[in-house]
C-alpha cells in the first residue's frame, strides 16, 4: 500500500510473482525462462520443414503467409466441423500438443505423416489457425497418401474433403481409472463439498474455540459452509480492448458480467468502510495484455471475490450483494451513490465485546507482525517453485507425446528395413517382433502423455491453493499497514484545546467585563463540540481495536490452519493417486515387454 489514505488499486504491486526477487516462469506459448525450449521433432522432409517454418510461425491468424493465399483464406473462413474440433479439444484458447497427437492416432494415418504433421504445426500449444493447418495436413494426407505434406501442397489442392477421423467424440479424453476414492480428482481450495475427515481443532488458552469467543465458536468448520465462486474470461471482448468476466456463484441462480473496472470499484468501496478488516489485494491492470496474463488476472480476482463472500463481516455489505446480483451492474453505478463511510461511525460495541478485548493485544499482534515477512517470503517461494515445477511437467507431456511419436516411426519403419524383408512378401520374425513391442512401448508413452497432462490440474489447483494461502498473510500486512495510517486521530489536541478553552473562560469570569457571557457561551459551545469529538475518536479507538481482534481470531486464525490442511490434503491424495496410475503403465509395460524378441 502506499502513503496516503487509500491507495490506488490500479497501482498495486501485486502480480504473478510481486513479492519475490525471482520472477515465476511465463505460462503459456512462452517456456519459462529456466527450462530451454524444445525444439520442434524434425519432420522426415526435412526442406520441407524449412520452407514452412516462416508459414506456421508467423502467427494465429489466418494470414500467416502470402504464399499460401487458400490456405489463409481456409484459416479466415474455416468449414464448421474445424470450429466444432477447436471447441472439443481447446483449453485456455489453445490445444496441447497431446491432444493433436490423439486427434492424428484417429485419423489412420501412418506414423511417419503424423510425424511430418506434428513437426510442421505444433508448438508448446497450438492456436486456433494452427489447429487448422493441421487438418488441412491431414485431409491432404488422406487424400493423397504419396503426396508430400508442405503447407505448400494443401494451398496447391484446396478445396479438400474434410478429415475423417474414427472416434474424436472420445479421442481427447480417454476414459481412465479414478486417481484415488474421491470422485473430485482435481480440488480448489474454496470447494466446500470435499469429502476429508474432519480435522482436528485445537483450542488456545484463552478460550477462544472452546466458547469464550462467540464469533470465533460460530465460525467452527466454516470451510464446510463456504460459498464457492467462479470468474471466467468471456469469449468477446466489449469494443476492441474491454476485457469481461463471467461471475457465478454455487449459491445465486444468475450468472453476471463484469469488468475490471466492477472489481476495482468494489475494492474502492469496501476499502473506504473495512478499513481494518482482511481484504485481499486486487490483481494490476496492464496495457494490452497477452492471453496469459489475462488468465493469471482471472485467477486473482477469483480468489479476491471468494475472500469477501465468505468473510464473516463483509460477506453482509450491501455493495457487495449488488455487485453479486445485480446484472446492469454499470447502470447500477451510475444511478445510486454509494455511502463511503467507515464503518465505526454507524456500528457500536456492546459492553461484552469491548470486555473480549485482550489486554495485551498489542503483544499479540506484534508477534504476528514481526512474522508475516518470513511467512510470505517463504509462500511466495513455495508458489514460485511450484509454477516453475508446472513448466517443466508441461514440457514433459510434449516430450512424452514427441517420445510416442518416434517410438511409432520406428516400430514402422525397422521391419521393412530388414535385409530379410521382400516387397511384398514375409518380412523377419525379429524385426517384426521388435516392432511390434516398440509400438506397444510407443502406446505407452502415449498413455503416459495422456495422463500427465491430465494430472496438470492437481499442481495447478495446489498452485492456486498455495496463493490462497499467501494471500492471507499478505490481507493482515496491507491490514496493519492500513492499521498504522488510519487508526491515528487528534484526541490530543482536541483535549488541550477544551483546557485551553476552560481556562480562558475561568478567565473571563474573574475579569467580568462587559459581553464575557456571549464569549463564554461561545467557548462553552466549542468545548462540547469537542468533547463529542473526543468521545466519538475514543469510541473509534476502542472499535478500531475490537476489529483488530476479531480479525486475528476469527478471521485469520481459522482460515489459516484450514486453509493449509485442506489444500495439502487435497494435494497430496491427487499426487498420490497420479504416480499410482502412472506406475501401473509401466507395470503393464513390463509385462508385455517379457515376449519381446533378443535375437
């Protein structure tokens, strides 16, 4: 937060990686910076390779070259069954390369075309005109088995038939065994529906889970109750730059769009009236965002919308309901003027909460306040580990799927290289034994692919859950930050001016001259305005303290040790069930490699 009274939220430092000297890897078409980038498998037609290079690289649009002129048009203006592929198998605007390599093993093409395909158009991910070429390549492939596959020769011979593929309604998602008994193979740290034993709560001395607090007793398992909401990047753009956002909520029957602008005005509001409670940090805005940033920015505001509504005070802010139901959310704005009030000057402390306050607050806090840059420092490091772990296994699913590939090619290609091998006559026993292990270790790997890629969203849910939890460290620093500016007021002048008053009116009245009552009464008027001015501040000590309290107890207390639990539960069962699956690929393997001809 910045110097001042609020701060803008425009101008946050919060970001992927805002608190950490080492920056977290880009996601997305870009590798991170500490992994080199894998090089694409070379095609068998080598030339051609090179010669489609500047075509395939040169973008996602469909004019990526003007030497293919139909075939642009064809990425312009593609046939509805590519749209319906691009739909059935996008996630995040893009293909993985996995899910080209299943899409081919559909088509019955021999390994050595889809090898020349997945070299000439596929990447880390495939865009939407990539994806396109690919089964422009394919048509082409099928059409005309002897014809060389060069982005050259699908212009050269559109218009072609569509693909034809055997089984993509299910090619991109191959059923599998459950990870483990729990149906949700992949968990969100605000998934209240999770089946975990209960856990177990501990219980301080000073009683406040043992009833002694009755906030903090009523918010005993409120992760069983919490409201779970979803943000999502809307397909459109509103004009040519507005980025919108899909807000549903498992508890409100509508589905809302929103702004950045929405989010930040929210922010705004609520900063202004909780100045001393938890509020999360709102995601930056930048100029001309790329797709991944966007994402990132859509995570952040999901946990930030989650944090409020199931905060035990906020969670009730009228704005905060109107931003959760109100679908003209713009008009709404323009139309009613929202009050910026803080809230101590409209809520009063009953005698029983002002006795919950402890005595030695200030010592609690500081030992909080004294830890918090340990305790983000070392999540911030936890969650830049974890991204940087996610890259590697994103390259590891390519590299798997490239392994399926080439395995393919040579379970192919080595019988018929055999000296014993006659053109269209019996070929070695060997080779073809050989071979044919090769393709089941091909099929494997295949499946290895499959399933890594599948398992991605373990680590990126145990991402984000890793965030939830900084995030709250981060809430009770921008807290004490607020805390130190805004809790300071002016008692202290205001009582040495009431003496000063009261001794210039004892003053007047020993003088007596004439008019002293007018001056007096005066006086008399300033002192009782500032004496309820003194009262007010006082009373707004006392609450600013009765906040800080709750906050630590009820607030943080609870979410900290749930928070923690119930991600590293859900993280550890999902990592457990992925290397059970995966070891039994390979224990299959073993077996079948047991008839797998030597000599």
């Amino acid at each position: 937060m910045q110097s001042g009274a609020f701060s803008d939220p425009l101008a946050s430092g919060y970001d992927v990686d805002p608190w950490s000297g080492t920056q977290s890897p880009v996601r997305g078409n870009t590798p991170a910076p500490s992994t080199p980038k894998m090089p694409n498998m070379p095609s068998l037609n080598s030339s051609s390779l090179n010669m489609s290079t500047s075509t395939v690289t040169n973008g996602g649009g469909g004019s990526g070259s003007s030497q293919t002129p139909n075939l642009d048009a064809l990425i312009d203006d593609p046939p509805e069954g590519y749209i319906a592929l691009f739909r059935q198998l996008e996630s995040g605007g893009t293909v993985s390369e996995a899910a080209l390599q299943r899409l081919l093993a559909d088509a019955g093409l021999p390994a050595s075309a889809v090898e020349q395909i997945i070299g000439l158009t596929a990447g880390h991910s495939l865009s939407r005109a990539d994806l396109y070429r690919a089964l422009a390549l394919v048509a082409l492939a099928q059409s005309d088995l002897g014809s060389e596959l060069t982005l050259e020769a699908v212009d050269a011979a559109l218009p072609l038939p569509a693909p034809r593929l055997s089984s993509v309604s299910d090619s991109h998602a191959p059923a599998r065994p459950p990870l483990h008994p729990n149906p949700n193979s992949s968990f969100s740290p605000w998934d209240s529906t999770q089946n975990f034993p209960p856990a177990r709560v501990s219980y301080d001395a000073n009683g406040a889970l043992n009833g002694g607090n009755p906030d903090a007793e009523a918010e005993r398992g409120y992760w069983r109750r919490l409201e779970k909401v979803t943000v999502e990047l809307c397909p459109q753009k509103e004009g040519w730059f507005l980025q919108k956002y899909r807000v549903s909520s498992d508890r409100r029957p509508d589905t809302l769009s929103r702004r950045y602008s929405d989010f930040v005005w929210l922010h705004y509001t609520l900063l202004h009236r909780y100045p001393f409670r938890l509020l999360p940090a709102l995601p930056p805005k930048r100029v001309n965002p790329d797709h991944a940033f966007l994402e990132t920015r859509c995570k952040g505001l999901q946990r930030f919308i989650n944090a409020l509504v199931n905060h035990p005070v906020i969670r009730d802010d009228g704005a905060l309901n109107v931003f959760m139901t109100e679908p003209n959310f713009e008009a709404w704005r323009k139309r009613v003027k929202v009050s910026t009030d803080e809230e101590s000057a409209s809520k009063r402390l009953n005698p029983a909460q002002e006795m919950a306050i402890p005595a030695d607050l200030e010592e609690k806090l500081d030992g909080l306040h004294t830890r918090l840059p340990g305790l983000i420092s070392a999540y911030q490091k936890m969650v830049t580990l974890a991204e940087r772990d996610l890259a590697r296994r994103t390259h590891g699913v390519n590299d798997a799927t490239r392994f399926a590939v080439a395995l393919a090619t040579v379970s192919e290609d080595m019988p018929a290289a055999c000296y014993r091998c006659v053109p269209g006559g019996k070929c070695c026993d060997v080779c073809q034994g050989t071979g044919r292990s090769l393709a089941t270790v091909g099929y494997a790997w295949s499946r290895l692919a499959d399933q890594r890629e599948r398992d991605l969203s373990n680590l990126k849910a145990g991402i984000e859950s890793l965030k939830c939890q900084r995030d709250l460290y981060i809430s009770f620093r921008d807290l004490f930050n607020r805390h130190e500016r805004l809790s300071r007021d002016n008692v202290d002048s205001l009582q040495k001016r009431v003496v000063s008053r009261q001794s210039k009116i004892a003053g007047l009245r020993q003088g007596s001259k004439p008019g002293w009552e007018e001056e007096a009464a005066k006086l008399s008027n300033g002192i009782e305005q500032d004496n309820s001015a003194i009262a007010a501040l006082l009373a707004r000590r006392v609450f600013i303290r009765a906040c800080m309290w709750h906050e630590l107890v009820v607030v943080f207390h609870t979410r900290q040790a749930a928070q923690a639990t119930l991600g590293w539960r859900a993280w550890v069962q999902a990592e457990s069930g992925a290397v059970r699956a995966e070891g039994g690929v390979w224990d299959r393997l073993v077996d079948d490699l047991e008839d797998m001809p030597l000599e």
